[in-house]
C-alpha cells in the first residue's frame, strides 16, 4: 500500500514536472522571439536616425548666417540632431581617409562648410526626406543638399519586409505554442480521468473537482513564466556586455512589459486550458473514461 502511495505520489509529481518544462521552454521562445522584435524595432529606428543629411554652403556665406541656420534646424520637429562641419575639420577627415594631403598638392582647401542632419527615424522616408531638401534649398546660401538616394531606398524597403515577416512569423509561432500548451495540459488532465469521474459519481460538484487542478496547474504556468522572464533578463544583461547594440537600458521598459505579459499569458493560458480539460472528461459518459 505504501509503495503504491509513493508510485503515484512520483507519478503526479513528474507530471507537473513535465508540465512546467514544456511551458517553461515554450514560453522562453515566445519570450526570446519577442526579445528579438523589441530589438528589430530599436535597431531599424537606430539606422534611421543615422542616415545623414548634408548641407553644403556657398563658400561666400558667412558662419554666422550657417550658425543661424544650425539653431533653426534643431527647433524643427523633423530634426533629431544638427552637426556644424567645417571645411577646415572636413579637410581633415578626408585628409584621414586618402592618407595624404591634397591640400598641400592643391595649393587650397575646396571644401565647403555644411551642416549634416539627422531626422527622428519616423520621418526617414522618401517622401518626407525629399519634401525637407525641397524645403532646404530654398535658402540662398545653400548650395546643395545630399544624401545616399539608394540607402534611403534600402531602409524603406527593409522595414516594409521586416513588418510582413514579423506579422507572419509571430502569427505561426503563436498558434504553434498554444497547440502544444493545449495538448500537454490536456495530457496531464487526462491521466487523471479515473479520479475526476469517480469524484464526479460520489456527488462532487464540478467546481470542487475542478478547482484543485485549476489552482495547480495555474501556478505551474505562473512558475515557469517567471522562470522564463528571469532566464531572459538575465541572458540579456550577460549578452548585452558583448554586443553593444542590444540597448537593454534603452528598452528596459519594453523589455520589462514583454516579460510581464508572457508570465501572464503563462497563468492565463494553463488556466484556460485546464479549465476546457477537465470540464470535457466531467462531461464524458462513464464507459468512455475506461479506453
């Protein structure tokens, strides 16, 4: 009698067990491939606001006129950041990049001072950053206005595919964890058919059968959704002094309210479905329950 006390005692215990490990790992993915997401998000808007615009200023206007223009410039809601260069300092960055100096083989400087913009990332499209040249030029001292034409085109089109391909994989992946949750919670429910219809023939209530695997089952999922939420704040902070461009402190809220929802969907998710289990074995007739 107590070997078969302790049986099922091991019996039940590894069920949960089994049942945690499978939400467990199924929520790290969802967690991890939301991770990802958060980081695309960052990542585009970061090469966004990287793409440059520059000014190129008459070589007759004075640096005072450049000056006013630099303060306007940073008051426009487009503009993210306005960087004076002059042609002195250009000089030197192309004296940097050729290795030698053309000056000195010129007998002149020929560059021009100019002002290279940033645009806050939801204004870097085609559109937008031709209109804002269109808008520059009709300054007088502005000689022109440049910008990688194909690099613009490059980022349009890449944040179009990244959002369809988003949509569709976080669509596949969903459906793909639920099927799974669905049918591990409803493995773990159904090995315990025998006990529910007997409990159910003695005249328990289906709230009193229910409720203790609610409760168990419940805190399996709250359990492993925080297990979950904790192995990926923790492998973010550890990757994230590797590679500089995962800005944990710049998306900690994001990052934290992503972690927040999956340890809720894990105790949303294991509560439905052992809800919909153990209320489809109590309406099973009694004959079905013996196969």
């Amino acid at each position: 009698m107590n070997y078969d006390k302790q049986y099922y005692t091991y019996r039940r215990n590894n069920l949960y067990l089994s049942l945690f490990v499978s939400l467990f790992l199924m929520l790290f993915l969802l967690g991890l491939f939301g991770v990802i997401l958060i980081n695309a998000e960052y990542l585009n808007r970061y090469f966004k606001e990287k793409f440059t615009l520059t000014v190129y200023y008459k070589s007759s206007t004075p640096r005072s006129v450049i000056k006013q223009d630099e303060k306007r410039l940073k008051a426009d809601t487009l503009v993210k950041e306005v960087v004076f260069i002059s042609k002195e300092k250009a000089a030197e960055r192309a004296k940097e990049l050729l290795g030698e100096d053309f000056i000195a083989v010129l007998g002149e400087n020929p560059l021009q001072d100019n002002l290279e913009i940033h645009l806050h990332a939801p204004y870097v499209n085609e559109r937008t950053v031709k209109a804002f040249k269109e808008r520059l030029m009709h300054n007088p001292h502005i000689d022109e206005v440049a910008f990688e034409e194909t690099v613009l085109d490059l980022l349009d089109r890449n944040v179009r595919k990244i959002g369809m391909v988003t949509v569709v994989i976080s669509a596949l992946f969903l459906i793909v964890i639920l099927f799974l949750i669905r049918n591990t919670v409803k493995l773990s429910i159904q090995t315990k058919r025998h006990i529910i219809k007997t409990m159910q023939l003695v005249g328990a209530s289906p709230g009193f059968i229910m409720r203790p695997f609610l409760w168990k089952n419940t805190l399996t999922g709250l359990l492993a959704g925080l297990a979950a939420s904790g192995v990926i704040w923790g492998g973010l902070h550890y990757v994230s002094r590797y590679l500089q461009a995962l800005d944990i402190a710049g998306l900690q809220r994001k990052t934290l309210m992503m972690l927040g929802a999956l340890v809720l969907f894990g105790i949303l998710l294991s509560f439905v479905t052992t809800y919909f289990a153990a209320r489809r074995i109590l309406r099973m007739r009694t004959e079905e329950v013996h196969f």
